[in-house]
C-alpha cells in the first residue's frame, strides 16, 4: 500500500515505534535491587540488528547508530521476514 492510498486523516496518526535491544530475564528480588548506575548486560554484541515493532506487532529490523551525538537506527528490513529469523 502507497502513502496516497490512504485517507488524509492517517498521515499524521501518531504511531510509537518501539526498539527491542535485548530481552532480560530478571527475578522479581534482582528487579527490586535495580538502582541509579546498575550496569544490566545482555548476550547481544555490540552493532547487533535492532527488532522494530508498533503495537505490539513486528515490522522490521535495524541497525543502531549514532549521528549528531545521538544513538539512532537505520532501517534495513521492513516486513521481510518474522522476528524469529532476523537480529
């Protein structure tokens, strides 16, 4: 589906994109000692692909970056292929 397919009102929908790093299994009595500093590692090496989901729902993956000082992501795969399979 192309942008001019859909109606007007959807172009300026806000839809929040969130950005999975890392998953971290915590007991609940590790979670509660969490505090200001604690460092948390995952099993991800740095430079790892980025899985991307709105509502919930998987759309794609990306590599993270940093421009202007800023940690960002550049997309690389939209839709292609599950979760499971990709970063």
């Amino acid at each position: 589906m192309d942008l001019q397919d859909c109606p007007q009102y959807v172009h300026n929908l806000a839809l929040p994109v969130e950005l999975e790093l890392a998953s971290i299994p915590l007991a609940l009595c590790e979670a509660l000692r969490l505090e200001e500093g604690t460092v948390l590692k995952t099993n991800q090496p740095p430079g790892a692909l980025v899985n991307l989901s709105a509502g919930g729902v998987w759309f794609g993956v990306a590599e993270p970056m940093i421009m202007d000082g800023k940690l960002c992501v550049r997309m690389l795969r939209i839709g292609e292929a599950s979760p499971s399979t990709t970063a």
